[in-house]
C-alpha cells in the first residue's frame, strides 16, 4: 500500500451534512473522502483517453 500523505480540505456545512448521510456505522470519513478522490481521479484520466483527435475527411 502507498504511503499516505495528510491533506486538510474545507467543505461548507451543507456537503459536509450530505456527505455524512451517506455514511453508515463504522464507515469512515476520511475513506468516503479517498474513494471519491479516486472516482474522480479514475473517470477524468478514462476521459482523457476517450478523446479522440479530429479527423481530416477527403471532400
């Protein structure tokens, strides 16, 4: 496993309060917070790779 870096994010109540709707007993929110990150993380880079260059057509 990598090794983890601390890093502070401010969020408004609101997120905060919606966020923690979502958590159930034991869940964490620091993991909550890791796997949004890495969904994130995962469908900006599969985008990148869904872009295709324009192709030129013969008229």
């Amino acid at each position: 496993m990598a090794e983890k870096e601390y890093i502070g994010v401010r969020v408004d109540e609101e997120k905060k309060k919606r966020i923690e709707d979502q958590l159930e007993y034991g869940d964490s929110l620091s993991e909550w917070v890791r796997e949004a990150i890495d969904q994130r993380l995962e469908r900006d880079e599969a985008d990148e790779g869904n872009q295709n260059p324009p192709t030129m057509t013969a008229d």
